[in-house]
C-alpha cells in the first residue's frame, strides 16, 4: 500500500499540494478555441479551473492508471 493510499484512508483525500507562484513553471499547449472551450467544460465539471483540472487529468488519471 503506497502512502498516499493510507493518506486518503485515515483522512478522506490525498494531501494537498502547495505551489509556489514564484518558483512554478508553466507549460504551454496549443489548442484550437473548440478545445478550449471543451477544457473548459470538462474542468467545470469537474469544480476546478482549467490548471488544476489538467494537472488532475495528468498526474491523477493517466500517471496513475499508466503505472498500474
């Protein structure tokens, strides 16, 4: 069992991480505006804005389904 498997177990969520602003580094991606705005959606859905949501696309669907 990985430790952020006990994390959420004993309190109901993964810890949060904590950003920088002054040391984050951004990453750009060219999408056309039909893409945006289904991010966008998508990310609503979700409650989180499009950052959050895409970083939570990334590193906690397909990283750790990938992985497993």
């Amino acid at each position: 069992m990985s430790l952020k498997e006990i994390f959420i177990k004993l309190f109901g969520h993964a810890p949060k991480k904590e950003y920088d602003p002054l040391r984050d580094h951004r990453i750009y991606v060219r999408v056309t505006e039909q893409e945006k705005e289904i991010i966008e959606k998508l990310a609503r859905c979700q409650c989180l804005d499009t950052s959050n949501f895409v970083r939570w696309l990334i590193f906690g669907k397909y990283i750790d389904d990938f992985i497993k």
